[in-house]
C-alpha cells in the first residue's frame, strides 16, 4: 500500500513525488514515456533555448544544437535515478484506475491511500478541413526538425506561436502568422499585443489577423506550425472506474485540488487553466499538503503571474484593464523611456501598467526587456497584500527595470495628495515658520 501513488512524470508529478517522498510518505510515480514531461522535452526549456539561439542570430543546425544541449543539461534534475534516491519507486508504463483505491500498470496493481492526477496536456488540434490529413508542426515535434524550412505557417497567435515565429523568422525562415482574433495575444492588454506585433514585423514577420481558417489548403508554407492552443491528457486513464468527473476541459477539481473522489486530487495542465510549469508547481504543494496532512490550502488563493518570452516580453498577473474599468478601478502607466536603466540599455520598448483599487494592487502588466523577471516582484506584494504605498516604501537598486515599479507606486503616492491635504499641509509649514 503506497501512502500516494502519482500518474504522471511531468512538473506537477514531479513536485508531488519529491515532495512526499521528502516528508517521508511511500511514493509510486507513474510515468509512460520520460520523467520531465513537456516542459523539459517540448515546451519551456526548448523553446526558450531556441528563443535564446535566435536572439544571438545563430545558424538553424546551431540553434537546434542548443536546443538539445539545454535538454541534456537539465535532464538530470528530473531523471529516474534521481528520484529512486529520493525515495520514489519509479514505474514506467501507462497507468488506469481500476476501482477507486487501485491503479494498474500492465500486470502490477498499486494500491494507494491518496493518488495525483498529473497527467499533463497536449497540442490541441483546431476543427480545420483536411488538417489531419497532411503533416503538421506542434510544440511535440518542432524541436526535433533536421532541416530548416524556407517558409513556415504558423496557426494561433498566442504566446507559443508568437516565440516561435519570432524565433524562426529571426533564424531565416519566411514566416506568416495567422490569428482568428483582433489581435495577437488575446489574453493580453492591447497595447501590449500592439508592441508584440510590431516587434514581430520588424523581424520579418507577415502578420494575418482576423482569419478564420476553413481549410487545410488556406495553409500555406514549405511547414505549418499549430499553436491553438492545449488539451488535457485524460484518455485511457479509467476515470470512469475511480468515479472521477471529467470532460473536454480536464479532470473536474475543488477549490482543494481533490477530484469527485475524495481519495485523488489532481494537479497541473490537467485540471487547470493556467497551463504553466510554475502554476503546475504550485498547484502540486499544495496537493502535498492537502492529501497527505489533512490541509485545507486553496488553489484560488494562489497569484499566478505569467510571460511570453518574445522581445520584448510580456509579462501578466491578476485582473485585465477590461476587468478593472468594470470595477471603476485606477491604471497607472509608466513608459520604459522614463526609466533610466532601459535608457541606458536602449530598451525603452514597452511600458509597466498597474491596475490597483485605493492602492491594493489588482493586476499588472509589463512590457519589456526583463518583463518576466519583474512581474515576480508584483506577484509576491499580491499574494503578501502589500500596497502600493509599501511597494513605494521598498528600496530597488538603481540603475534596474524595476525602478519602473518604485516609479508607478510614487505616482500613486501623489494621487493621495488631494487639495484638502495639500490644504492642511501649507496650513502645518505656515504654523511651524512662525514657531520657529
């Protein structure tokens, strides 16, 4: 009997194993293919390394050098041996539930107090005429091209179709990107998705949106790249016999991360609409705390903030702008050609916007060099509660980007300065010179 057994060796399986392992739980963890999952092998380590090979305008069969040997490197963090040592009794095969206390992998059944779903996500396929029927690129293979296309057609303009279609046409390729919405990055301020698009077009790249794709002859290009998007890894796992709810949309979860039986809980891709590795590791400490010690951590209360890596880089987290007009909420926008450091580095290419209600902070957006750095600071005062009167308190090293922080929460504190206070202020220095 294992105190809890984990189907699925990507980051949020990972976390729950090394972290009940850690605390002394009998750990199983299930993987079918390699420990690492789609962050390692297709997602964020590849495609940031290829990010980072095309922003130094490095040959095609270099930059996929590179790519390969981020892999290698990293690998070794999320190998079987690793884990073994921590404890982890690593079974490699496909698991499913057989009842509600029991999984099986081929003929070796695993009885488990408390399981974890972690099973991941995967390129979802757009309802397009034909498209099966002729190969496509999705993150599962793109990195393992051999020969560079002369032109790529890249499908969804969000953020994994804008990095790598910045990235190849800045390695050469002629690349077009197709979007059915208004705009690139629709989850995204459009004003940030309006520097996105036109970093994109000084690279090279040929910009479509507003397109719906009917067929798969409307794609043209030597390659076609599918970046529409992700669905949840929920097949074959025999849900049905553990009596766990699901649907196209994943595994059906409470605020607590536990499934429709109380005995499992799932984390990750395939329970969540924050479909990132740092969300995926999150989620799974507090699925350690909750199936393990009787915990009663929400995932709600989490603050999740997020980046596309183009450049320059968007970074988000907490409400839109839609959303806080609708609150009657306040913005404050600070352009990068303000702050000295993005002077200095000739990066004044964006902005840091802050959404934020009598200054509790609500959301914020940043473009720019670094974005995905800074935007952790602002993640940390929301879930602390700081104010922007506290973030204008904070001491930041100068000369950095996040002096853009200190330089928005300043704004904020001459806000507070009303005529009524600025009245009462005059009246206190008039006082003091005649005491003096």
């Amino acid at each position: 009997m294992y105190d809890l057994v984990v189907i699925g060796g990507g980051t949020a399986g990972l976390v729950c194993a090394a972290g009940a392992a850690g605390l002394g739980a009998r750990v199983a963890l299930i993987e079918k293919s390699r420990l690492g999952g789609e962050c390692l092998y297709t997602g964020c380590v590849p495609s940031k390394a290829l990010l980072h090979a095309a922003r130094r305008r490095l040959d095609f069969a270099t930059a996929m050098a590179h790519v390969r040997a981020s892999r290698a490197a990293i690998a070794p963090h999320d190998s079987p041996d690793r884990f073994r040592a921590l404890g982890v009794d690593v079974v490699f095969g496909e698991g499913s539930f057989t009842d509600a206390r029991t999984i099986a992998v081929g003929d070796r059944r695993l009885r488990f107090r408390k399981a974890v779903i972690a099973t991941g996500s995967r390129a979802a396929l757009p309802d397009v005429s034909g498209l099966r029927d002729r190969p496509v690129l999705t993150n599962d293979n793109i990195f393992e091209l051999a020969e560079q296309p002369r032109t790529l057609t890249v499908l969804g303009g969000g953020p994994i179709g804008c990095e790598l279609a910045q990235a190849f046409a800045r390695l050469g390729t002629r690349v077009t990107l197709i979007e059915a919405g208004p705009q690139l990055l629709p989850r995204e301020d459009p004003d940030a998705a309006t520097f996105v698009a036109s970093a994109l077009a000084a690279d090279g790249v040929e910009i479509k949106t507003g397109i719906t794709v009917r067929g798969a002859t409307d794609l043209g290009g030597d390659a076609v790249l599918i970046a529409v998007g992700r669905a949840p890894n929920v097949q074959g796992l025999g849900l049905d016999a553990a009596g766990i709810a699901f649907d196209s949309d994943g595994v059906h979860v409470d605020d607590r991360l536990r499934t429709t039986n109380p005995r499992v809980y799932a984390s990750g891709d395939v329970c969540s609409r924050f479909k990132f590795t740092h969300a995926a590791d999150a989620m799974s400490r507090i699925v350690v705390q909750n199936a393990l010690f009787f915990g009663r951590r929400k995932s709600s209360a989490l603050v999740i903030p997020w980046c596309t890596f183009t450049s320059p880089e968007v970074a988000h987290v907490g409400v839109t702008g839609t959303q806080t007009r609708l609150r009657g909420a306040q913005t404050i926008t600070i352009p990068l050609e303000h702050v000295d450091r993005a002077i200095v580095d000739e990066a004044t290419n964006g902005f840091v916007r802050i959404h934020h209600e009598r200054g509790r902070i609500l959301g914020a957006t940043i473009v720019g060099d670094h974005a995905g750095e800074v935007i952790g600071t602002l993640a940390y005062a929301m879930q602390a509660g700081a104010s922007l009167s506290q973030l204008s308190a904070a001491v930041f090293p100068y000369p950095t980007f996040s002096m853009a922080l200190r330089a928005a929460a300043d704004v904020y504190q001459r806000t507070r300065l009303t005529p009524g206070v600025r009245r009462a202020l005059r009246y206190y220095f008039r006082l003091w010179s005649a005491l003096s």
